[in-house]
C-alpha cells in the first residue's frame, strides 16, 4: 500500500512536471500515435480475461482487484455498521474526504481509509467494496455532464460518494453508465467503452459545482488550477512541434 506521504510527493513531482510534460506534447504525439497499437500507449489493456488498467501513476493493475470485499479493513468498516446499504454510503460520505486527484491515480480501500481521503474513483471503490458482503453492487465509471466521473450502482439506485452526507441524486439521468466493475467482473456496455473513459473531459472544481448546484447545495471547495503550467507548456509545445517538423522536412 502506497503511503499517503508517498502518494503526496508524487503530487508535488507531477505538478511542476505538468508545464514541460505539455510542451513535448507535439514531439511526442508521433510516438504515441505508433504506441497506440500495443500495451504502450494505451490505458487499458486485455489480457488473459483480465482489464488491466493504468491508473496508478503509470502503472498496470486489474481492473477487478480494486473492489474487495474481503480486505480486513473493508471488513471491520462493515462489521461496524452491518448489512445496510444506505448506513455504508453515509459511512463514506462523512468520513471520506474528497481528493483532487492529479495524474490519475485510483486509491485501493486500504489508501482511501488510511488516508481518510480520495477522489470519485477512490470513494466508489471503498463503498462497492463494503456493499459486495451483502448484495450485488458495482463501481460505475462514465460521463456526468460530459466529464468523467465514477459512483456506485446497486441494481436502480445511484450512490454518489463525493457527498458529504447520503442522500438520493436528483439528476440520475445525468450519469451515463460507460462500464461497471466489482470484484467478479466487468461489462462494458459497448466494446472500447472502458476506453473511451478517458477520452472525457477532466475539470474536477467544475464537475463538482455542477452536483452541487443539482442538490442546492453550498458549493464545494475549490480545487486546485492546473491551467498556468498547461497554458505555458502548450505554448511550448506548439514550438517545439513546429521545430521538429521544420527539421524533418529538411531532412527529407
């Protein structure tokens, strides 16, 4: 299990990195482009009757192994409450704090309560964790408005773990099911849906105004703007894609 001091230092890696990771942009999109056709360049992988995927700073993880209902600190949260759906949801709402999470990385149970915090990813898992001693629930990943964002699903009913207290959505039409998980399988509602995640739009501070405004409710705290970094590296790379391809066409 990654500490949250460790996970914390990565943050602070990732965010100055962010100006010069956009600004090789257009060098390496040729590369990427090749990359696509093999494990390389994609986020998901099929292997074996597994999803893999990479959603741990850079690193491969089944898509499965995340929900587990038999880790013994998802076991003693349980036992505490008991076999209630809405109790768990409450359990995650008041004690999970929300996390903006930078560089994609999705928390096993274990970090999110040792942490005390996550992002949607990570919350959805902690609770479809708990939920899968007793019933058949699942971590939903999709589109809320056009950005990517992940919940819990339980036969009809929605869980929206960046609440801060349980309560019911108002705009369940809004969530747009791409792919649901827990640790028994994985149903895509369409081939490369698990895919097209992540070709979504990433605003964590808007998405999370957009629910707060659904449920009237005061608006979150703001998250954290990686714009000045991205701004100057896609300048940047607009430069040094430029440059490259001047210096190939010389070439040729």
């Amino acid at each position: 299990m990654v500490t949250k001091l460790e996970r914390d230092q990565a943050f602070k890696r990732i965010v100055p990195m962010a100006s010069l990771g956009v600004a090789t942009l257009g060098v390496a999109l040729g590369v990427l482009t090749l990359a696509r056709t093999g494990p390389l360049g994609r986020r998901i992988y099929y292997q074996d009757g597994q999803y893999l995927v990479k959603v741990r700073h850079g690193q491969w993880y089944d898509l499965q192994a995340f929900v587990q209902p038999s880790n013994p600190d998802v076991v003693a949260i349980y036992s505490e409450v008991g076999p209630d759906s809405w109790g768990l949801y409450d359990w995650v709402c008041q004690n999970i704090d929300y996390h903006l999470d930078i560089g994609e990385y999705w928390e096993t149970p274990s970090e999110t309560l040792a942490w005390g915090e996550a992002d949607c990813e990570g919350t959805a898992i902690l609770l479809c964790s708990m939920l899968r001693n007793f019933t058949n629930a699942y971590v939903v990943v999709g589109d809320y408005y056009g950005y990517g964002h992940a919940w819990v699903a339980e036969g009809d009913q929605i869980y929206e773990t960046t609440y801060t207290s349980a309560r019911s959505v108002p705009d369940p039409n809004d969530y747009q099911a791409f792919c649901l998980f827990n640790d028994q399988e994985v149903i895509e509602l369409w081939p490369g849906a698990l895919e097209d995640i992540f070709s979504l739009r990433r605003n964590e501070g808007t998405k999370l105004n957009l629910m707060a405004q659904a449920i009237g409710d005061e608006v979150p705290p703001e998250c954290p703007s990686l714009w000045p970094p991205l701004v100057v590296g896609t300048v940047m790379g607009g430069i040094l894609g430029t440059g490259f391809a001047m210096i190939l066409q010389k070439g040729e």
